[in-house]
C-alpha cells in the first residue's frame, strides 16, 4: 500500500514539485529515522518505527514513477525529421493504414544525408507508428524489421472534456512516447530482422498460431474469440462483439486472466502428472510447470492480468519448497502486486491490473462467506453453489471500480459465468489437442472441430443471454470520492460479517448513509448538457453519457438551437427567402461552395470549420467569414468544441 500510494500521489501530485533527487533525499532520511527507531520496544516509538517505514515504502515508489516517466517522457522535434527504429510488434492493419509499435533508436533533421553518420541523435523510446503502404502493395514491414522514415512525430492530444478518456496518458502509461505517420514513399525497410529479440520471436509464434486457427476454418466471430481466449490476440473482436460479452458479464474470458491460467495450470499437470513417479517429481512436476506458464505469459504479450495470475502460482510454488503450511492467499496477493510494482510502476495504472487483483481479492475475502451460506449436502450442488460463489465474490470485489470507469453491471453475469468455464476448459484443451495432433489427421481435425464448436455455442449463449430483459444496467457512473465509500463499506460488511461486532455495524451504517447522501446530492445539483462539434458529427454529452445527435447532413433543431450540419453540396447554388435562421454552421470535409453562398439561404449567427477540412480550404473560409462580420470558430487540435445548452437538474 506505501508503495502504490508512493506512486499514485507522484502521478496525481508530485512529480512537477519534487524532483528524483528531492525523493531520494526523502528515502534516505526516512531509511535514517528508521535505523534510529529500530529495536526501541517502547509503544510511541515503535508507532514513529511504523510511520518511517511507510515513508520509505512511499518514496521508493515515488522515486520508481520518476525513472520509468523519464524512460518514457521526450521532446520529440515539432517538424518532420528522419528517423530510425525497430518494429517492435507484429502490424496490424489499421483502415488504410498499418499500424505497429516501434522502438526509434536515432533522428536527424531532414536536410542531412541519410549516408552521413555521425550526426544522427539517440532516441531510444517507442512510438505507434501508422504508415501507408507502397503503390505497389509488396513492401511489407514484419516484427523486427530495421526501418527508416520521415514523419511528425508528437504525444497525442487528448480531448478527455469530449470522450472522457486522456489517450495521451494511455500511451504514456503503456510506455509509449508518440505517435506518427509516415506517408507512402516516405518510409523504407533499411534491413530485414535477422537476429530478433525474445519478445519479437513470441509475438511471431503467436501471429502463427492465429496463422494455424485460420487453417482450421475458422473465420468471423469464432476466429475472433479463439486467439483473444488462448494467446491474447484480440486484433480481430469487433465492437459489437466486446459489447455482446460486456453485457452478458462475461467480457473477462476475452482477456487472459486467472481463469486462463488456473485452466492451464490444470491441463498442466495433468499431462505432467507421470513425473510424480519419480524422486523429486513432485517439485519438478512444479518447476516445469510454472516456467512453461511464463513462456504462455510471455506469447501472450505479458499482460497485467496474466502476469498476476503467473506471479501467484509461482509464488505458491517457490513456498512449497520450503514451508510446511499453506502459504496465505493475501500474502501471495500482496507479494505479486509489489513484485509487479517494483518492475513496472505504470502497472498500477492500467484498469486490467486494478480489476484483475481486486477480483482476487474478492473471492479470498468473501468466498468463504459465500460457501458457507449452503450447508454440506449433495456434492453437483456443492459444486454448483461454490462456482457461483466465486463468481458473486468477484463481482463483489471488482463492482465499485466497474461502475467507476463503465457505468455499467451486467445482471446476469452468474447465468453467464455458469456456462463460461466450462466452454473455455473445452476451448483451450481442444486448442493444444489440436496444435499438438495436428499431424495426425483424424485426430487433428475432430480437436479443431471440437474448438469451433465450443467457441460457437460460446458466442450463441452470450447473445442469447445479451438479448434477455434487462441484461444489462447501465449509466450508474460513481466519483472517486464514492469509489472510496464503496470499498470501505465492503471492507466493514466483512469485518461485521466474520465478527458481528455492534460498533461495525454502526460504523457501515454511517459510511453507507454517506454514500447514499452523495448519490442523491448528484441527481438534484443542476448539471449542464454540453453540446459537441467532433469528428464531423454532433454529439450531445450529459454526465459521463455521450450520445450522437446526427447521423446524415442537414438541419437539427436541438431545444432552442438550430444547427447546420454541411458536409456536402446540398446548399451550393440555392436561395431562401426569408432567410432560415442558423445559430450554428457545422462545415465539415465534403461541404461544396462557400460562407456568402451558404448565407444566402442561412441566417447565420455562428461558423465552425472542422479540422477535416485542408489548410488553404479552411483559410479561405475563415477569412470570407471575418469579411462578413460571421463569428468563426476553428475546432483546435483536440478534435472538439463544445458549448453548454442547457442547465438540466
């Protein structure tokens, strides 16, 4: 906890006020008073003992954010230079675009000879890079290529006021610097991999199992779901597909998690299980079967959520060796999330480690609660009880944090859950029967049936389940304030439960009122409803809901507003009289003609140019507008503007 509070508060706070040596300096001091403290048994010291050792902790993890923010954070040139870099993953086709990550080693500006060495500057960050393809369509960029282009390259300005999501921060936090795009004829592969890197030749493997899935037969959605549910490509699930699955509760299958690794780990030794008959072949058994689970890790692209689950198996393993008792599940839990920390800080920002560890953390503290609710009986039923209630614990443990970044709750995640683990057994045991059979053909060919089977009644009883009544609750948005409450009041309703202790209960009732106090202080504040000019569309946004106004060009009447969506040429060439009266001109990319023929059909009191418009196309309007006396409004780099239309309670 001092350790992720340490970076936290350096992320939120921080880290424009307190330098990495102003921290270090911090940490020393603590680790001093902390010397000085230690071996005292008087109470009051042993209290300070406590307090400085969380201040080491919380400097420790302040001085881990700096550096890996420095690792990542760069002056990128603001015109386009040369670069040259390294595609780090495998492309992946993006519109009309490709996409990759890419590791720049070096730039130059663009007047120096590429021949020339010497001159070029050291980058060593990673960017996403998009870039056309050639003319000719044979020049492709494969993972581990050496490549050469000219582009802009700059940190993504996010508009989090339109979509509520700072994309800039996302990439930041992932470890990437920039983004770029190199047009066609601006890019060229200096040198074909030779030697790749560990991490290039796993993302290969993976690009040739999902390569393997489409031999089989599989296409659409099943090919879709296979590769996200055994090696973590989720490239090809679609947005309809990712809602399907989030409302019926179900969208963890489509991201590796515990689930998929508990299930391997099983297949594991099982087919391990011969070694047992040997000396030793218990902890080889073990040792086997953690370092091929962090090989699958690996392929996988070493994800928050996977490198949990792996750290904790191995975790429990290592201690086998040298304890006799079992080793505590928050102990394992607690160890891993500050190994993970230590390693990568940027973890603790990422929502699929937030979910994954407060998931686990549920069912350790309320499963047992939750089983002990069904007295010993018929052993299905047992069975049966016990899955829902690691489902219910789960839930219970990631729903405060699920209503805070979704607004959303699926109602009917235990139906859901119920048929989910057993079709993700049968699909990742038919996935290695059939890539280990795959010579053989009879065998080879009924596994991989037996995955497209799976993986189609997967799909048919999520959307079955998506299509029930009320399948899914939606917009219940919490603020961070009431994030807090919630874990606080799940955190007294255990203590109540294993304790049935008066003040607790009191204590819950208390936290719970305030909780409900706020909630009811958000409905009645008055709220302003913005309206959004974006993306050559309009949009409306009240509280966390963002909803589109317009789907075709042509004049909306919003409450009092009226406004004038033009992307084509419906207007050149036409007269009204009198003059309709237009509050809002939304030109976009497509609109024919210009401001004076536009006025003489339009009333206009308002211009709002798109960024999709060309530079010179844009100027001229602007210029034509300030001619006529028309307020003009140029929609900057974030890609949005917005005005408030009503004051809504």
């Amino acid at each position: 906890m001092a350790l992720a509070t340490g970076i936290f508060l350096f992320d939120r706070f921080l880290a424009d006020c307190c330098s990495l040596e102003l921290a270090l300096l911090g940490l020393v001091l603590s680790v001093v008073a902390a010397a000085a403290c230690h071996g005292m048994s008087r109470p009051a010291v042993r209290y300070v003992f406590g307090a400085v050792t969380f201040l080491c902790f919380f400097w420790l993890g302040g001085i881990l954010y700096l550096m890996e923010d420095r690792q990542v954070t760069y002056e990128w040139p603001s015109d386009e230079v040369a670069y040259q870099g390294v595609v780090e993953t495998v492309p992946q086709r993006k519109g009309k675009t490709w996409q990759a990550q890419v590791k720049v080693m070096s730039w130059k500006p663009t007047g120096d000879s590429l021949q020339t060495t010497g001159q070029w500057k050291k980058v060593d960050r990673s960017i996403l890079l998009y870039w056309m393809p050639d003319t000719t369509g044979q020049t492709i960029l494969q993972c581990g290529d050496k490549i050469c282009f000219y582009a802009s390259v700059s940190r993504p300005v996010s508009d989090v006021d339109f979509s509520g999501f700072d994309y800039g921060a996302y990439l930041h936090r992932q470890g990437i610097s920039g983004t770029g795009l190199a047009f066609a004829g601006r890019w060229m592969r200096l040198e074909q991999a030779g030697s790749r890197g560990f991490r290039q030749q796993a993302l290969l493997v993976r690009e040739h199992v999902v390569r393997r899935y489409e031999e089989w037969g599989l296409d659409g959605d099943v090919l879709a779901v296979v590769p996200a549910l055994t090696v973590g490509d989720k490239s090809d699930l679609t947005p309809e597909l990712k809602a399907t699955y989030s409302a019926s509760g179900a969208s963890h299958v489509l991201a590796l998690s515990g689930l998929h690794i508990g299930i391997l780990a099983g297949i594991l030794t099982l087919l391990l299980y011969p070694l047992r008959l040997f000396p030793l072949g218990r902890s080889l058994t073990g040792v086997l079967t953690v370092l091929l689970l962090w090989a699958f890790a690996f392929l996988s692209g070493l994800s928050a959520s996977v490198v949990r689950a792996v750290t904790m198996f191995s975790l429990y393993v290592g201690a086998s060796f040298f304890l006799e008792g079992r080793f505590s599940g928050f102990l394992s839990l607690s160890l891993a999330a500050f190994l993970m920390l230590l390693y990568r800080p940027f973890y603790l920002f990422d929502v699929s480690f937030q979910l994954s560890f407060l998931a686990v953390w549920g069912i350790l503290l309320f499963y047992p609660v939750f089983s002990g609710w069904l007295p010993a009986g018929c052993r299905r039923i047992r069975w049966l009880w016990n899955t829902l209630s690691v489902s219910m614990a789960a839930q219970l443990g990631t729903l405060p944090f699920v209503l805070f970044y979704f607004g959303a709750f699926p109602t009917y995640f235990l139906l859901a859950n119920l048929l989910v683990t057993p079709l993700a057994v049968c699909i990742l045991g038919s996935s290695l029967a059939a890539l280990a059979f795959e010579g053989i053909p009879w065998m080879g060919e009924r596994a991989a049936d037996l995955v497209r089977l799976s993986a189609e009644a997967l799909n048919g009883s999520m959307f079955q389940i998506q299509q029930l009544s009320g399948s899914q609750v939606t917009s219940v948005y919490i603020s961070g304030f009431q994030l807090v409450l919630c874990y606080l009041l799940l955190a007294l309703l255990y203590a109540y439960w294993t304790g049935k202790r008066k003040h607790v209960l009191i204590s819950f009732l208390i936290v719970l009122n305030v909780l409900l106090g706020t909630r009811i202080l958000d409905w009645i504040k008055p709220v302003d409803e913005r309206l959004y000019f974006a993306r050559s569309e309009l949009y409306s946004r009240r509280r966390q809901s963002l909803t589109r106004l317009a789907e075709a060009d042509g004049v909306y009447r919003i409450d009092s507003l009226s406004v004038g969506l033009m992307k084509s040429s419906r207007w050149k060439g036409k007269q009204a009289a009198p003059r309709l009266p237009l509050d809002y001109a939304y030109i976009c990319r497509g609109f024919k003609g210009n401001i004076t023929s536009l006025s003489r059909v339009f009333e206009l009191k308002h211009v709002v140019l798109d960024l999709s418009l060309s530079d010179a196309y844009r100027l001229s309007l602007k210029e034509e507008c300030k001619k006529l006396g028309i307020p003009c409004v140029e929609i900057s780099s974030k890609g949005s503007w917005g005005i408030v239309r009503q004051n809504l309670k």
